[in-house]
C-alpha cells in the first residue's frame, strides 16, 4: 500500500479548522468557511470538508484535495446555512481516503453532531476499544470519530456535560470545531499544545486554527482560546464552559518555527516576529564570516532575514521555488525525495558564484532536503556552504499531531553536529 509521504522533507501537522456561527437569517456560511480554509491550507492538503448547519439540520460534503479542487461556486451556493464548520487535512492517524476526511457527522440525544479536528488523541485506541465493546460501530479510522462518538454516548447528560466530560476523557493534542444544533462550540487541549483564536465580525463569530484565517474573511481577533477551554457559542454569543483541566502550557515550538503562517499570531506572539527573532539569536550564537545569507524557501526566508540584520551579512536570494509543484502521494523512496527537491528548487547561479554562502533553515529532518540543497549550491558555485538551522535538533518523533518519521530515520536521533555536517556535506553547521 502507498503511504503519504512528504515530498519536502519536513515536518507535517494534521490540519486547520474554522468555524461561523451566523444568525439565523444568514445563508452564507459554506462561503465564509471556503475562504477561512483558503487561509489554512498551508495546514492540510490531502483533503477538505465543510458541514453547515440550518433550523437544527446539518450537510456535509468534502473530497480528496486542495479545498479550490473540492468546492466549485456552485457547490458553496447549493449548501445553504447561517453557521458551519470546516477541515482541511494531513493524515497522522488514519489513512489519506475520503473516508477519513473531516467533518465527521455523528447523531445522537442531542440531535445533529459534526467536528473537525486538529490533533491527534493518544488514548483513542484505548477509548475505540472501550466503545466497540459497548456497541458503537465506526466508519473510519480517524481518532476524531471516537470524540464525536463520547460525545454522542453522554447526550442524557445535556450538552455541556456531554462535552466537558468528554474533553476530560480524552488525552493528546486537540483544537476543534463542532455543530450541535444551533450550536457552535470549539475546544482547545489543557496544554494548548494546538491553537485556536476567537474572532468577530459584526453579529457574527469565528473559531479559527490561525488568525490569519479571520483575517482572511475581514474578521477581528477578539482573543486566543486558553488552553482546557471550551467555548460554546449561540444567538447570546460566546460563553466558556469550565473545565478542571489545569495543565502546564505545552505550545508546539514547531507553531512558530515552520507550521503556522508567518501573518498569524498565537497566544498573542506574531509568528514572523519569532521567525525573524530566532535567526538573530543564531547570528548571536554563531559567529560566521561569510558573503552572502540565503534562506530556504519559503519558512527559512524569515529566519535568514533576522541573521542578516543581526550579522551584518548581505541577504541574497539563493533560491528560486517552483510554486507550482504541489504535495505528491508517493513510495518513501530516497531517490523520489532527492529528485523533488531539484523540481521544486533550482539555484540562481549569479547570486552564490565564488562566494561563501551561508543557507538558512527552519529545520532538518530525514536530512534529505538539506543534503540537496548544499549539493545544488556547490553545483552553481558556491565558495564554501555554511549551514544554519534555528530549531533545536529532531532527535525523536512527536506523536501529538506530527507527521514525523521513526526515530532512526532522523538525521539528529545518533548523530552529533560533525557527523549531521559531513553528512549534509556542508563546510560548517
């Protein structure tokens, strides 16, 4: 069986959500939630899903893909709704089929249910198993559908009930919309280690994974979620449920380093300030001299950006990136690997000829694509290739919502920096 691999050599987070509620005379809930997506689709593109809701019932459609290839102008106009929610998607459990593309819906007590996920839950085993034995039968093998099933099994206790004991159930990473009813609820784990923003538009409300999504539909950021909230919002607006989840905040670093887009904000901190911010402090700690600093399209440009400024070394672009290579489902064969990052990348040879280049990167992973990259460099002729990186190094697999490979397929888990620089073949890391 083919699994979906990641042509790019990075790491790889599940998805991005967004979510409306509308009053109830509005109908135009599928198109705000297709351009909240839009914004999110750096988050996911193996798949894309909206559910809308209207007077208590609720339609779903989604399919395989980037979500402008799954929904036509005239699929938006047919999916009438004053609230809805939406998913785009990059498989961490569960296989990359339609089946598993979110939202999911669910019926129960109380009525209608859907939710897109982020994240992923790393007791859902254990809770399917528990489930099964009571009788449930599931349709995939998402670890959202046993959220959706809780959810649905505790519906005599009322629905904040049913929800708060569900989300206390539940252990690993998780930032999610949901349609219960009329209904709009979203929820972030006790250690936030995902993020969600509340944003506001006129009478109407948002959920979104990044800011940049509410901007993306003229929306305010009103605040960040906190981490254990549950906030549950209807015609009175957003209320937060309490919960006793008090954990140590645990933010995914990765957030701010690769997985966000750099104009979103979470909790409060712009990402392409963090960027800028961790390539000057490398600049700090490492003392180079060099001709040029080029950064990896597209995360590493940031970071380069702040290792000039604070080095004093001219920035120059390196690279010029093939946009219109997207994601491919292939065999993780290492030749396939070397071979997409030549499409998708090739050197401007007037810019790093004869000179001591220094690249920048958000990350190393497999090695794969820095391996290449110093390759190419040389090939266009590069003085000497000096290699930065500003997050610390991948040395084991993170299994809170990140596509990341065994550990001894990371180039860090037994190497230390001289071995990862002869095998990158660069001059210095």
């Amino acid at each position: 069986m083919k699994v979906v691999v990641s042509d790019d050599d990075k790491l790889h987070e599940e998805c991005g959500v967004f979510g409306l509620w509308a009053p109830p005379d509005a109908e135009d809930a599928a198109d705000e939630v297709y351009r909240g997506l839009l914004a999110l689709q750096h988050r996911g593109q193996e798949s894309a899903g909206i559910t809308v809701g209207q007077n208590g019932g609720l339609k779903t459609e989604k399919g395989m893909g980037l979500i402008s290839q799954v929904f036509s102008a005239g699929d938006l106009e047919k999916m009438n709704g004053h609230l809805g929610i939406g998913h785009v998607r990059y498989s961490t459990a569960g296989a990359s089929n339609l089946a598993n593309a979110q939202p999911l819906e669910g019926h129960g007590k109380l009525g209608d249910l859907a939710v897109a996920h982020n994240g992923t839950l790393v007791n859902a085993g254990v809770l399917r198993s528990l489930l099964e034995d009571g009788g449930v039968l599931f349709r995939t093998e998402a670890d959202s559908e046993v959220l959706l099933a809780m959810i649905a099994r505790k519906a005599a206790k009322g629905l904040e009930n049913a929800v708060t004991e569900a989300m206390s159930a539940v252990k690993g990473s998780y930032a999610l919309v949901m349609l219960v009813g009329d209904k709009l609820i979203g929820a972030r784990d006790p250690h936030g280690i995902r993020p969600m923003v509340l944003g506001k538009k006129g009478n109407r409300w948002y959920l979104a994974s990044e800011s940049c999504a509410l901007k993306s539909v003229g929306a305010e950021t009103v605040r960040d979620v906190t981490p254990g909230e549950v906030i549950l919002i209807d015609e009175e607006g957003p209320r937060s449920i309490e919960q006793d989840l008090a954990n140590e905040r645990a933010t995914c670093v990765f957030e701010y380093i690769y997985f966000a887009r750099p104009d979103s904000r979470i909790d409060g901190i712009s990402v392409m300030e963090s960027r800028l911010a961790m390539g000057r402090e490398l600049a700090r700690e490492w003392e180079v001299e060099a001709d040029l600093v080029c950064g990896v399209p597209d995360s590493g440009v940031p970071a380069a950006l702040g290792f000039a400024r604070e080095s004093g070394i001219s920035y120059g672009m390196g690279f010029i990136k093939n946009h219109y290579v997207g994601r491919t489902f292939i065999n993780p064969d290492q030749k396939m690997r070397e071979r997409a990052v030549s499409v998708k990348l090739s050197v401007l040879k007037g810019e790093v000829e004869g000179k001591i280049v220094i690249l920048i990167d958000d990350s190393i992973v497999r090695g794969t694509t820095s391996r290449r990259l110093v390759t190419l460099m040389r090939e266009a002729g590069a003085k000497e290739v000096l290699f930065g990186v500003v997050s610390p190094p991948i040395t084991y697999p993170c299994y809170f919502g990140i596509d990341t490979p065994v550990a001894a397929d990371l180039i860090a888990h037994a190497k230390n920096n001289d071995s990862i620089k002869n095998a990158l073949g660069a001059d210095e890391l």
